[in-house]
C-alpha cells in the first residue's frame, strides 16, 4: 500500500530540526519513502491524506511509564512521598489481578494514542497483558517486566526466568512493534547480587538495561549508607554502564555522575511532571545538555503525573529550567521537541526506526489540527507544539503506516468500553 | 428566563471547597438560584441542560493578561528577556494599528472562552476596542487602560486624561460584564508623582488600582538605585496599597514584603507560566499562603506564555513548588482550584458576583466532558481538574446566564474569520 500526506507543514525533527512547509510525505507499506516539497501525481497513491496547514510531526517517544497505574490516577494526591507509597498505591498495587492491568494499560494506551504518543517503554509486571494490548491497539513500545529485589532466592530466580521466557516470546512480535528491555527495578530495591544475575540475562539476550535511578535525595542516601557510593557510581562499578542502559529520572546526580553518564553513554530518561508533582526535586538537564547527554522524556505513570500527555512533558521540560536558572535560553522549544522525539528514539535504542520523519524510518507519524485560535499567527510551528499545543490537538495518528486514531477516536480499541470497566473495577476502592 | 443543570457532577467551590455528586443546579437570568442534590420536576424549565456525569465548575478567572498581544504569540521566544522586549516585542507593538488590537484581542477572547475562562483583567491600550468585544463575545472582564510613564507632560496627562474618560464610559456596561480598574504601568516605567495622579483618579473614580510589580529582578535593583527602596515597600510610601490594589507578578518580593502585602489587603496575580518562560523566576507563593494572602492566578499574555489556559496555570502553580521545595504537599489541588476562581474573584474585587457557584452569584459556569480516559478513574474531580484535565476539555461555557461556547465552538465570534483576518494582517512581519 502506497500512501502520501499533501498539503502539510511537515516538522521533521531531522538532525537540522527541518520544517517544510506545505510539503508531501510518502510511505509504503510501514516505511516512509520520499519528503519533500512537490507533490506527485496523486492517481498512483491507495490513499491520500490531505493534511492542509496542519502539522505533520513525528510520533512522540514516552521513555518512561507504567501504564497500568492510570487505575490509580488521583487516588491519593498531595501526601508525602512514603505516606503516599505505603498507604496508598502499595496496598492496592498489591491487589492487582490480570484484569486490573489489563483495565490499567488499555486506559493508558488509548490516552497515549489521543495524545500523539507512538511509542512508549513500559515497566511494570505480568507483562505478556501489556504486550497484547500493544499488539491489538498498534501502538509500538519497548517493554519490560519490572523486577523488584524483594522475596526469597526460588522468587527471584523466577522473576528472571520470567523476565528471559517474556523476552524471547515477545521481542519483535508484532511486526516488530514490541521490544523488550531488562529491568531490575533499582539500586535501593535490588542487592548488587540481583543487578549482576539481571545483567547476565540482558548481555546474553542483547538487550537493554531500564532501571529507576536516584529519583529521590532518601535514595541517594540509603545507597550511601548502604554500600558508601551514590546510585550512579554504584551502577558502573556492577558494570551495568558497559551494557546498553536507559535509567530512569537521574533527579538527584552531581556533575561527577552527569561526566560519567555521559562518558559511559547512558541514555536518561526525565519525568518532570511526575518528579514536581511527588516532590522529588528538578533534574539538573541543563547540565546533561550542556556535556552532550540528549536526555529523552517520559511521564511516569498516571498515579503519579497524572496524565500521559507527552506535549505537557515537552513544555514542563523547557519551562522549569528558564524559571529554576531565570534564564529564558536555558531549554529552547528546538531541544525540547528533540527530548520528546529524536532522543527518545535514542534512549530506547530505537533510532535507526523511528524518532524523525525521514526517508527509511518508520511511518510513526501525528497530525495536528492548526485550525484553532491558540496556533495563531503560525509563525513558528515548533514552538507552537511546545509553548502552545497539547495532547488534545492530535487528530490523528499513524504507527508503523497504519492509522490507529482517526479525528481524534481511536480506532483500535473501545474507549467508552474501557471507561466503564475501568470504573465498575475501581468501585471497591472508593 | 428559567434554566436548569441536571446530573452534574458540581465542583462548587465555595468556601467548604464541596462537590455535590448528581446535582441540580438553578438559574434565572444570570443568577444562581439554587444549588442542591435532587432535581426538581423540569417541566417548568425554559431550558435544561443534562450534564451526565460531567463536571460542572465556576468559569476560570484570569487576572493578568493582554489579550492583543498574542498577535505576537511565538515572534520570538528563547531570548534573553531585555532582547526580546527592544528587538520584537517593541518595535511591532509600535505598529500596532486599531485593526491589530482588535484581532489581537479577539484571537485571545475566543481562545479563554473556549478554555473556560469566564472572566479576565486585561491591560492593553485603546480599551474601548476591547471594551466592545467584551461586550460582543459575553465574556467578562475587568480592563484597564495601561498607562506607561514615558512622554511630555501634555502626553501623561492625556493618558491620565482617557482613562478617566473610558472608566466613565465602560464601568458596569455591558449588562455589568464591564468593569474597569486603572493602571499605571509599573514603579519602574512610572514616576512617582505620575503612579500618584493614578492613584488620585483612582480615588476619584471608586476604582482599582492594577499594576506591575517585581517581575524581575532588574526591576527591584533599579528601583533600590532610583529610590533606595524595594518596590513594595515604594509603592506602600506612595500611598497606593491605602486603596484597593492588585499587582502583578511579585516574584521578586522578600519575606518582609510578604507581610507588609498581607497586612495591607493586597492582591496578587501570579503568573507561573509566563515567569518560567521569560525566566523571571519562582514567586514565593507558598510564603504568600502561608501568611493568609489568597494569591490569584493569570497567564499574562500569550506572547510570553504561549497560551491563555487557565488549566495549565492552575497546574503549573501547583507542581513548580512541590518540585522547588521538594514538598508534594506545597500546593494541593484544593488550593489551586481556589487559586483560579475564588481567589481570583477576590483578587478582581469581584467576589460577590463570581468565583464560585453559590445561590446568588452569577451564573458563570463551565462544563467539562469527562467521557474521555485522561477523567478516569474519577476518584476525585478536584485531582483531575488541576492533574489532569486541559482547557480542551472543556464543553460548554455560561456566563451571567447565557450559552457562550457549545460544544466546543463559540457562539459569539467567528474564530475562523478571526484566524484568517490574523495571519493576512502579520504578513508583513515574517
């Protein structure tokens, strides 16, 4: 099948963050095939997709999620981080039957595809729900079960042998939109013995390490008493670093740990919504940015966030620095569509597919309706989607070639279904 | 004319912050007549609105804005900020033209109305334009005419001049959406004998004062070198706070100032959005709480936020001091949704009329389509309101009684018009 989008102001987030403007895209099959600026004869195209004045911009990279706690969305806001954890997600977390997660995943992958997220990297548990969701919604994402490193010695060998049988069924399943990643959850719930066992299994499977890292000063300061060195240092002394690794929030890392993140080309993964709003603190990425880090951008989960609009992630990215340094250049609008595409890309090990419209890459691609007063006068698309837009402008979306959101309705999964067995599920809790 | 809400999920927002689940809510004309758990026979209504599980909440107040700036909307951003006043903001807000400030204002008007923002202070020059597309679109507003001290004498005293004249012209016009405050611009573009003219005319008229007070930095330093006192302290010598005042900003503002603007009733308009981006800095707006001052929230205009959604600025304010302090309970929901009605209300001396949804005040009211998976689970709508939800989601908007946006579009302007008529007239700025 051989599609082309006309008429459109194409942003391609390429390496010169090009933006064409009333440009053409073609892609066959799952593969976009030619950008530029004149339009072909359109008679040999299956399908046409006229795009006027709107963008057309690559789908945004969620690194970091776990899509199944949307269940939890607003269940205990505004309560100290360890009150909030003991008393309130642990005790239900714990309750959690498949149908749960199943409920929890698809109400977050139907958010994600309204919203323009294509990709997103998932860490929770009973992972082969999650990746079924992915299959069925055509959404594409980079999996992992999340391994804490609590329970005796037979549970913890299970939850590897697990995470190894839930690697080689689902690692390129789904026309190659599932991928996987080794999780060991972090250096405070995992012994270095578990982090090591965990490594193995991910060099042998050649596939990259996720892993929560110092989101919290408390965290810091237990790996200090603990075992005398700061997470980050701790990781690369286990060898963790020599081995591809995306960690996750980096809040609480001096320029010592930023020098040696980037030496040992590990990718980051920033939450900021969910770091301001559990009080954690504000992630020194100026300071990543400036050695060469190309920190990518997540929105944690739902119960912690509590949405899963990556444009929000976007404008919260460059907002807080230019206000915490009072400098209006520290995180240009250019370097935060970066953080929410191309670098994303990156940080899951994706970039040779997706992260940029360009020839060769994937057909991961978000339409946005321009047509409202909040995109005017358009003098500069890329800082309309980050200063101005939000999720809600998505019309529509496109994975690996195939439309999977439609007018702003997604195609592939039953939103209104899903809203009510998200509710009936949840009334126990109440 | 008799109107009738059903079904609704009703975030009232009176001083007990209650939500009634499945309630009514009554108004006549433009006033609320009745707020309760059980509908009554609907037989008698002229109309009646079935909000089914939506939400239903006062409209949002904006106190700080100028609604024809975003004619200027991202011409320029990721500058230093004194770049970006002299090199565009300036130079083509000199060429503004009746016909810039009237698309201008109109752009703004349709994008707050279709964002929920009931009523807005804005503070611009040639007001009776503005004045009349207040009183066209339905919208509220308390304007004013922002008088900078720079000019001959003859010159300051034709400002001083049309100000009195267009607050004795528009004040209560309108059916009463039309109020009028009087600004002088700020201490650091105003002598003191000419905020002191202001402040005359102010007491002659029984108006506001609205003013521009520590934004940046530079601005107390050059008020420190001008006057050898911080401008709280400057404008409390002058005499201005002795009348009712509402300034603008205050992120610069120490402890000492804090108090001094609690003691004397003094309002506040915080701007978080917009003092990010600029890289103005982070008001100390729990400190402000914390001594009993009801801080307000506003986005300034869009040329320096990108957008006019109250939404955002309800949850920008909450997250940046969670994450600044490293205190998740710095700003709860339940105050920042106070923060962007009730305290507005108070903060535009308007609190007997609007703010909350009370038997009495005006029917300023917006619906919130909640069928949508970013709502769920609805533990709490407060949570969801400041978390989750974007001015997209908002359906329906009412003020003083009557239907101004329906289903998404506003009734009373013509955005399409409106988006055309904008990009022809910045042509010329490209």
């Amino acid at each position: 099948m051989r599609s082309i989008v006309i008429n459109a102001m194409i942003v391609t987030v390429n390496a010169e963050n090009e933006v064409i403007h009333n440009g053409s895209m073609i892609f066959e099959e799952d593969t976009i095939t030619y950008i530029g600026e004149s339009p072909e004869n359109l008679a040999s195209f299956d399908q046409v997709i006229n795009a006027h004045g709107k963008i057309v911009m690559p789908g945004l990279i969620n690194t970091h999620t776990h899509a199944a706690m949307s269940l939890l969305r607003g269940y205990g806001d505004d309560l100290p981080l360890q009150e909030w954890l003991e008393q309130k997600m642990w005790p239900i977390e714990g309750k959690f039957q498949e149908e749960h997660i199943r409920l929890g995943t698809e109400l977050s992958v139907i958010e994600m595809l309204k919203s323009g997220t294509t990709t997103f990297a998932d860490m929770y548990n009973q992972m082969d729900i999650v990746a079924d969701i992915v299959r069925q919604s055509g959404s594409r994402a980079s999996l992992s079960r999340g391994m804490l490193g609590f329970g005796s010695k037979e549970m913890l060998t299970q939850k590897l042998k697990d995470t190894v049988r839930f690697a080689k069924q689902w690692h390129l399943q789904a026309e190659g939109r599932v991928r996987v990643m080794i999780s060991p959850h972090s250096p405070y719930t995992c012994s270095p013995d578990f982090i090591k066992e965990a490594l193995v299994i991910a060099k042998e499977l050649d596939l990259p390490i996720h892993i929560h890292v110092s989101e919290t000063e408390r965290e810091v300061k237990l790996n200090m008493d603990r075992y005398k060195k700061r997470p980050v240092e701790h990781l690369y002394h286990l060898g963790v670093f020599d081995h591809p690794t995306l960690i996750a929030h980096a809040v609480h890392v001096n320029q010592e740990e930023i020098n040696l993140l980037e030496k040992m080309g590990v990718k980051i993964s920033y939450n900021p919504g969910s770091n301001l709003k559990l009080g954690s603190g504000i992630a020194p990425v100026p300071e990543m940015l400036k050695v060469g880090i190309r920190v990518a951008l997540g929105t944690d989960s739902a119960a912690s966030n509590n949405n899963l609009d990556m444009f929000e992630e976007m404008r919260l990215a460059s907002l807080i620095h230019k206000g915490y340094h009072q400098d209006p250049l520290a995180i240009s609008a250019k370097i935060a569509i970066q953080m929410a595409t191309r670098y994303g890309a990156e940080a899951l090990f994706m970039e040779d597919e997706i992260g940029s419209l360009e020839v060769g890459k994937k057909a991961d691609f978000i339409i946005l309706n321009t047509n409202q007063a909040h995109f005017h006068p358009m003098y500069d698309p890329i800082s309309h989607i980050v200063y101005s837009a939000s999720g809600k402008d998505v019309q529509d979306v496109f994975i690996n070639g195939k439309q999977v959101v439609k007018y702003g309705e997604v195609l592939t999964l039953d939103e209104q279904r899903i809203i009510f067995e998200v509710e009936q599920i949840v009334n126990q809790w109440r």
